[in-house]
C-alpha cells in the first residue's frame, strides 16, 4: 500500500496531470481516488503522445528458432532448434501497454536416438511437424517506451496471448518415405482399442513471453524475445498414451502401417511404456522482431 500511495502521488507531480487534480482529490473515498489515478495514468499520456495523430501502429518481421519439449524431449532446452519466423502486429495503446498479433511460421522435431536414456533410446520413436501459429494478446512494458523518444528508448516487457496452432507430426518409415501419423491412429484412435477419437492437427496455445525492445531512429524498434507455447495436447510428437495397443489387433483395424509406426522399439517389447499421459507437449520461440510504424511519427513526445 505505501508503494501504490507513492506512485499515486509521483503521477499527479507530472504536468500532464496537473489539469485533472481537481478531479481526483475531490472524491470521497481513497479507493475511488486509486481507481482514478490508474485511469488518468492510461488515458492521459496516450492523449500526450499521440495528440498530433501519429501512427499507434507497427508491423514487423520475427526471425528466430523453435523447439519442443514433451515425451521425446522431456529436458534439454534449445535440442533440435529450427530455423522459424513470421509477422507481427502492434498497436500501442499507452507507452506501457500495446495490442498485438503475430504470424508465426516454425518447426518441430524429436528423435529418441539422441537421448542419454537407454529405456527412450530403446523406445526409439521420433517425429517431425511444421507449425502455424496465429495468437493476439497484450503486451506489457516494464518501463514508458516509444519509438523516436530519446528519453525513453528501451525497455523490457511481457506478453501474454491466446491463439491456435497448426501441426501435422510425421516419421520416416521403414522404406525411407515421411508417413503422415495422425490418420494412422497409431494409439488405437476411433477404433475399438481405446476410447479416444483422432486428434485435432488444430489446437489452442497460449504464448507466454518476455523480451526487450530498443528504438532506431523515428521510426523503428528493435525486440528480442523468448515465449513459451503453452499447449494443449499431447499429440504434437504423436505420443499421448501410457502404453502401446495390440499391434496385430492395430493391423487388424488400421493396417499393418499402422501398427509397424506405433511400435519401433529396437528390442521388439510389444507391451512397454510408450509415453507419459499426464503431462502436454510445450514449443518454444527465441529471437528478433524489426518493427517499423506505420505513418508519421508524432511531434509530441511523451514525459513521464
């Protein structure tokens, strides 16, 4: 409380506020006073920055690299990182809060080969996919930001948002051709050896991330950032089931293919472990993001 009562009274100090003081001191009750400062702190320096009608927009290029962690990978970070990249989109609502939407385009890939473990390298499955990823949130700055301000040239911030993913695991098979898995049902999936219909290749995620961002001259930004893809499914890698299914009963009502995709173990065990059913699959993205405004830059410079 003695922090939210000292920055309270830091903001009406500002001149930008010294119109509105009038307002706020006249209420009755502290929290109604709280409740109009955190208004005045986001409406008034919006109205500062861009009283002149300058562009709140930015579009940009990301450039960067995914990986995966889930049954494959359980615990190396940045193991069989892919070259990825796409769009973004910001709309800046304040110097410290902004709208955004990203495009992102990557890859995802494990192989039980390159595990310590002999138990996985045994299990000796593995996996690659392409994702889609369109997700809009918000996206918060730790410090007052806008670009062309030579006070305020950098910050760090965080990103929280909601969106969908596109994936399509596959494996290469016996004869050296990439199969598709998911239409294989390599778990049983829609038959009558598990109660589960296929998966969705379309998914929800929940991009988490934290970054840095500079300004370049009037109008660019420069960003680095490292976001986590909460998601929730286990079938990025196609392993969600403890245990494997019959493979002649899979071959029965699936297809030999099938059978032969869910259980590649190098020691011929019918009936091990195949994966953890408890836990979802993460994707990661890591790198830069050049943003440029879109329209003129403002005359007016924000003061905090």
């Amino acid at each position: 409380m003695k922090l939210l009562k000292l920055m309270t009274e830091e903001i009406f100090q500002t001149k930008q506020f010294s119109y509105y003081l009038c307002v706020p001191m006249a209420m009755k009750t502290r929290l109604a006073a709280l409740i109009a400062c955190f208004f005045l702190g986001m409406v008034a320096p919006a109205k500062a920055q861009y009283a002149t009608n300058a562009s709140r927009s930015e579009l940009g290029l990301m450039v960067g690299g995914t990986y995966y962690l889930g049954d494959v990978n359980r615990f190396i970070p940045y193991r069989n990182t892919h070259l990825a990249g796409g769009l973004v989109y910001r709309f800046n609502l304040h110097p410290r809060a902004a709208i955004r939407a990203n495009f992102l385009y990557g890859k995802l890939s494990g192989e039980d080969s390159d595990s310590n473990l002999e138990q996985q390298t045994q299990r000796n499955l593995s996996f690659n996919t392409t994702i889609w990823e369109l997700a809009g949130g918000i996206e918060f700055n730790y410090f007052p930001f806008q670009i062309g301000n030579d006070r305020y040239k950098g910050t760090a911030y965080m990103v929280a948002e909601i969106g969908l993913f596109r994936m399509n695991p596959k494996a290469i098979g016996d004869n050296g051709n990439e199969v598709e898995l998911q239409p294989l049902g390599t778990e049983g999936q829609g038959t009558s050896l598990s109660d589960r219909n296929p998966y969705s290749l379309t998914q929800l995620v929940v991009p988490l991330g934290v970054g840095v961002k500079l300004s370049i001259g009037e109008s660019a930004s420069l960003n680095f950032e490292v976001g986590l893809r909460k998601t929730f499914t286990d079938y990025i890698d196609d392993i969600g089931s403890d245990s494997y299914v019959d493979p002649d009963l899979l071959a029965a009502e699936n297809g030999p293919l099938a059978a032969t995709m869910s259980n590649r173990t190098l020691n011929n065990e019918r009936f091990g472990r195949r994966g953890d059913a408890s836990t979802n699959d993460w994707y990661v993205f890591s790198g830069a993001m050049l943003t440029f405004r879109l329209g003129r830059p403002s005359k007016c410079q924000y003061r905090y």
